[in-house]
C-alpha cells in the first residue's frame, strides 16, 4: 500500500503542467521567414506583437494581417543503458494570428492583435515513461489592444495591453503492483491572466533601424483546475477519485534587441538578440483541495534564462515578388537533472525561408517555412531516475494574407 501512494504521489509532483520550449514565436511570415526577426521591422500591423512602436510609422492608414502555421514534430527518444526506443506521435499543431491597425494622425496609431505565442503538445502513448507523460496540450491565446506614436521623425513608442487566457490538458499513467499495471490520471484547467507589451523604436535615417521590445510575464494562475483518478479500488478511499488543484504558470518575459540595413533599394538585413527570462521557473507548486496533506507539492525545475540570436534578410526581385531567409541559434532552457519530456527542449538550430507575392498593389501573400534540427543530448530526471537520448525534428510550414490601404 505505501509502495501504491508514493508512486502515486510522485505522478502529481510531477506533473509539469507545461513544458520547456512551450513558447512559439510564429506571429508574422515575414518575420519567420527572417528567422523570426521582427523587433526591428516596422510598416504594418505585425508590429502589434513584434514591436508596437513600429505601428506608427506604417505607410498606409489601415493594416491588416491573419494568418497560421501548421507544426509537424517529432521526438525520438533512447532509454540509457537499453536497446529501448520510442518516438512521439504528435497532432499536428496550429498556431494563428489576427492584426488590424490604423493611422488616427500621421503620427498616433492604434491596433488590435489575437495571437498564440504559448503552446505545446506531445503525444508519447504507453512508453517507457508513461508515469512520467502520455500526452499534454497547452494552448494560450493573447489579445492585445495597442497604441503607438511617433514622437518625432526618429523616434517611436508603443504599448500594448495583453489579455491572456488559456488551458491545458494532461494525461499519465499511475503505476502499481508491477510496471505492467497501471492507473490513469488526467488533469484539466483554464486560467486567466494580464500582462502588457513595449516597444520602441529608432529610425535615424532611410536606411538603419533599430528596435527594442519587452513583453512582460504573464503569470497563468490555474484556480480549481480539474484531476481525475482511475484507480483500484484498494486504494479509493485514500486517493479521491476526482479532485481539484491549484498552479501557478509564469510565461516569461522576452528582452528583445534589433537592427535592419537597408543596404539597397531592394536588399535588407536585420539581426536580433531575444533575451528570455526562463528563471521565473525555479519550482512548480501543486495545492489540492481534497488530500493536501498527501498531494501538495514543490518541485524544482531550476529553468535558466536564454539567449537567442537570430539573423535574416529578404531581397525584392520586382513588384509582385519578394524572397525571405534566416537562421537562429535557440539554446535550452532546461536543467538536465529535472527534464521532463512533456515537449523536450534542447538546444536548437533553425533555418528558414519564405516569399510573399503582391497578385494587387494593396494585397499580399505570403508563404514560409521554417525547419528545427535539435542536437541529440542525455537528460535525467532524477526523481524518477528517468535517463535517455533525446532529439527533435520539428517542420513548420504557414500561409498568410495581409492587406493594406
């Protein structure tokens, strides 16, 4: 019976609710295509998330954008000390973004923006580390009302009110008796939450920019989210089969800094640093409503903060077509002793490509496709004495249209 509660036990403590690399930096082909540069770009309503001071100096009164990406990843993963492997069976995800912007004067513009920057989902069936993940789904959505104004003919500032709301769902196994036989939970919440989005922007002439971007954290509080128990019925009455939970989820904040040459009438290059504040997951915190005595928990994830550096460029071969590239270098953000392979982040190399066609003067198509190659790395977890080889394929190709006038 011990034995039964402490596996028990450790499947809730465990339970990281979301995981590391659960942030997706898709809102805009342009900036994709550019290796998902953008805090330095301005001229339409994408700088809404990328750079609200960039929203005054659009060369038309109105912009809007929409448009989606579809992710197709996979991890493989090899058991240390075992001829063991296993790969994930993902779903497909699709992250999406809506802006709308307008020019009131030649210097004041406001916008709308609903976009995904959060989100995750892995889908890893009865594996090896079933106790520790079968399948999770993380979804965040952003809306961002946004003013911007242009101070003078090199200077921008912006600001944006984020609204933010999401929900995750979870399952594990619950090993008992042998590791052939196993219960199940599943863990289900909706959260709510604000956070706020800065920018500002310096143009000294026709041909530099330079941009700098804060997007605030956003703390996720998930109250009365929803555990359900499938158990033996030994131990029913000391683990209730339904129960609530209480988290605390910090997305973080993102320091970004950048530049664009325009080194002639048809070639641009932008380069760009984003600085994620990862640390703000040092332990994640479980409070229940039935049980605490025996479900509460601290666990540590010990996250670091990051540095991604991002370079990309775009040439304009006429009127009607216009051709993208970039790359990145995104480190991870994980401690290797508290791993957990929800959706395993590891070091990662991007490489991206993209086009936009103008079929009218005011619309515009645009296509792009970005591929993530992590490197292959041992990680543990060590409070389960969990350790294997991981890699992740991911291929992100997306479509968008805007339209400005």
């Amino acid at each position: 019976m011990r034995r039964i509660l402490y596996a028990m036990m450790i499947l809730i403590i465990t339970s990281p609710v979301y995981a590391g690399g659960y942030q997706v930096r898709l809102q805009g082909h342009r900036q994709t295509a550019m290796g998902l540069v953008g805090v330095s770009l301005f001229g339409d309503a994408s700088n809404i998330f990328y750079n609200p001071a960039g929203l005054s100096l659009m060369k038309t009164k109105y912009s809007f954008s929409v448009g989606g990406s579809g992710i197709f990843n996979s991890t493989t993963f090899r058991l240390q000390n075992s001829v063991y492997q296993a790969e994930t069976d993902n779903p497909m995800g699709t992250p999406l973004f809506f802006y709308g912007a307008a020019k009131i004067t030649d210097r004041l513009a406001v916008g709308v923006g609903v976009y995904t920057p959060y989100g995750s989902s892995a889908k890893w069936g009865d594996w090896a580390g079933a106790h520790l993940i079968q399948d999770i789904s993380l979804k965040a959505f952003f809306f961002q009302p946004t003013l911007s104004y242009k101070i003078s003919d090199m200077f921008s500032l912006g600001a944006g009110l984020v609204i933010a709301t999401g929900s995750v769902e979870i399952n594990k196994a619950i090993p008992y008796n042998s590791a052939a036989e196993h219960g199940q939970v599943n863990l289900e919440g909706k959260t709510a939450s604000f956070g706020y989005n800065l920018g500002a922007m310096f143009t000294p002439n026709d041909q530099w920019s330079i941009g700098i971007n804060y997007r605030s954290l956003v703390k996720m509080t998930l109250d009365d989210g929803d555990a359900t128990f499938t158990i033996p019925s030994s131990v029913a009455g000391i683990i209730p089969p339904a129960n609530t939970f209480d988290a605390e989820l910090p997305l973080p904040a993102n320091l970004d800094l950048g530049v664009s040459y325009q080194a002639t009438e048809k070639l641009l290059f932008s380069a760009e640093v984003n600085y994620v504040f990862w640390d703000v997951y040092e332990t994640l915190t479980f409070e229940f409503a039935e049980k605490p005595e025996l479900l509460n928990s601290d666990n540590p994830r010990e996250y670091s903060n990051t540095l991604i550096y991002r370079v990309g460029g775009e040439y304009i071969i006429n009127e009607m077509i216009t051709v993208r590239a970039g790359a990145y270098y995104d480190p991870t953000p994980t401690n290797k002793d508290y791993f957990n392979p929800e959706t395993p982040s590891l070091n990662t190399i991007g490489l991206s490509a993209g086009v936009t066609i103008r079929p009218t003067e005011h619309l515009a198509i645009d296509v792009s496709y970005l591929h993530l190659e992590t490197q292959k790395d041992t990680r543990s977890y060590l409070p389960e004495n969990f350790t294997g080889e991981y890699k992740t394929r991911t291929l992100i190709p997306g479509i968008g249209i805007s339209y400005n006038f």
